[in-house]
C-alpha cells in the first residue's frame, strides 16, 4: 500500500523546526540560524521513499507578534497547519514551559489530525532531566506521540519516520520523485545571504532584514548574482557596511562560498545595502517582499 500525507512542522522560534527538515531530507532547503525567527515563508520539503511520500511544511515560528511581519509569519504558520494531516509540534526542551507554550497548545485544542510533541535538542539535557521534562509535557496535551530527538545531531530521526508511517493513510504520490521543495533557485540564493546576514549581526538587525535578488546571470562557468540587502534605518546600514567595508565582505564571501558548493559554478556576489523605513509595519513593502497575505 502507498501512503502519503502532510506533515506541518510547528512551533515556537528557535525551536529546530528547520534544522529538522534539513535532516529528514538530507539536504538543506531551509535556512537555520541561532536567531529567533529566521524562517519566513513556509517552506515544503518532500521525501520520496519506496512505498511512501512525506511532504513536510517547515514554518515560521508562532510567537506574540509586533509587526505586521510578524502576523504574517504566524498566519503561514496556522495555514500550514490547518492543512495538514499531521502535526508536528517542536520543542526546544532546554527552555523552560512557559506563555507562548501554553499559546501554542491552546491554539492546538479542537485539532481534528495526530499531533506528534517533537522534544528537540536532547543532546543538551542529561537523561535524569529528560526523563522529567517528558512526564511534565504529557500531562500538559494529549499528543498522539512524544518523540525526543536531536535533529542537530541526527539522533532518533529513524525512530521518527517510522512512527509517522503508521500514522500515515493510504494516497498518491503527489509530486515528482526529483521535487525535494517548492521554491526555485532565487528564493534559496536569497535566504542564504540573509541566512548570512543572521550569522554575523546582532540584536535588531537580523529582524530588519530583507534580501532581494535584483540580477542574476549565469554560463557554463559560472554565475553573477546582485542582491540588495534592505534594513529599517541609517544606523542599520553603517553595521551592515562595516569599517571599510568589513562586515559587508565578510557576509558576501561567506554567502558566495555556499552558493558556489551549491550551484557548482563559480559565483560572483554583488551586495548592495539599501535604508526602507519601517519595512516590517508597510503593507505595500511586505507584498513586494513576498512576505504579503492573501486577505
Ligand atoms: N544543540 C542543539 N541545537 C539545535 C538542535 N536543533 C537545532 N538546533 C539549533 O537551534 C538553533 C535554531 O534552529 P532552527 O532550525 O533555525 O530553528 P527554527 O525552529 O527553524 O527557528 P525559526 O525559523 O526562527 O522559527 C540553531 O542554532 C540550530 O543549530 C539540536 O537538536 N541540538
Ligand atoms: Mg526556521
């Protein structure tokens, strides 16, 4: 029997939900970075197996919001998760139960689909204190299953899979066995440079971000990408810049060395840095961003 469905990977920022998606599908789709909210489009992977289809929507991080963006970054979340037929909610079980878990559990009441508690980064926690957090997080939902794991260290992944078969029902394979996401080229050549942005910048600046591809131009050889890096005020773009260019460069050679691993071509990276004020609050801006809704 060939089974398949959709699994949404839900939870609060910083959790793993992406670094997860990576590793199930053995291949970065998804940006990842220390920095709360770093993901900010739904994001598909889908895993082909044998006798089995597993399309997983990676999502923003649902958190109190307080910008436009942010509003936008939950609705993703709650769409991919109303869609589904399967939850994944993850945990980062380093951090203490605390308000936004108890919203995001709320949110969860009434679902009518399995909702699986992923407890993630156990490669953090000693096995005493595991075992602990386990029981206190049963009490609190009647999740269909509680798996810990440690999607950075790629630990229980296998246990993961196979109970999510099982839960599986029987359906078609939906997309092609050589489909892995349903973003194109640009959309990732983008996120890698903010994914580099979010590495090297601290406090506001990794939320003030937005990187658009404005050129890209490619032969047998290799490829010149330019992209504009937009931030909410002057002061934002000095630090971005850097003394003499300095963090500038180091962003740029660090996003043109992944995108040449990527790519397998040569990459030329032109990076300019622009001021839009109050970006994140600006309807129009957020629709020319793709970060828009429908309503
Ligand atoms: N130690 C440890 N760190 C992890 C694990 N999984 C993820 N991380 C780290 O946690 C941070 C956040 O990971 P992401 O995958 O970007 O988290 P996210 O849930 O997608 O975050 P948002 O997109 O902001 O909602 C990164 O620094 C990861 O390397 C894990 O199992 N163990
Ligand atoms: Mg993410």
């Amino acid at each position: 029997m060939y089974k398949s469905g959709f699994i949404a990977i839900i939870g609060r920022p910083n959790a793993g939900k992406s670094t997860l998606l990576n590793a199930l599908l053995q291949e970065k789709v998804a940006i990842t970075s220390p920095k709360p909210q770093t993901t900010r489009d739904n994001v598909m992977g889908v895993l082909t197996m044998r006798d089995a289809q597993l399309i997983f929507t990676d999502t923003p991080g649902i958190h109190k919001p307080h910008h436009q963006l942010g509003k936008h970054l939950n609705r993703s979340a709650y769409t991919a998760m109303d869609e589904a037929d399967l939850n994944y909610v993850i945990i980062d079980v380093t951090k203490p139960f605390g308000r936004g878990d108890e919203f995001l559990l709320s949110r969860l009441q009434g679902s009518e689909v399995p909702t699986f508690l992923i407890v993630n980064k156990i490669d953090q926690l000693s096995r005493e204190k595991l075992i602990h957090e386990l029981s206190e997080w049963q009490t609190r939902f009647p999740f269909s299953e509680i798996i810990p794991i440690s999607a950075l260290k790629k630990d229980n992944l296998e246990q993961l899979l196979q109970v999510t078969l099982s839960y599986l029902k029987e359906g078609t394979q939906y997309f092609p066995e050589s489909m892995v996401t349903d973003h194109n080229e640009a959309f990732q050549i983008g996120e890698i440079i903010r994914e580099k942005v979010l590495y090297k910048t601290e406090e506001e600046i990794p939320h003030s971000v937005a990187v658009v591809l404005e050129a890209m131009e490619s032969n047998e050889s290799h490829i010149d990408i330019r992209a504009l890096i937009i931030v909410e005020r002057q002061s934002q773009k000095g630090i971005l810049i850097g003394k003499q260019g300095a963090m500038i460069r180091s962003i740029r050679l660090a996003a043109q060395k992944e995108l040449k691993q990527k790519l397998g071509k040569r990459v030329e990276l032109e990076l300019y840095v622009r001021v839009e004020k109050n970006w994140r609050n600006r309807s129009n801006k957020l629709m020319q961003l793709g970060y828009g809704d429908d309503e």
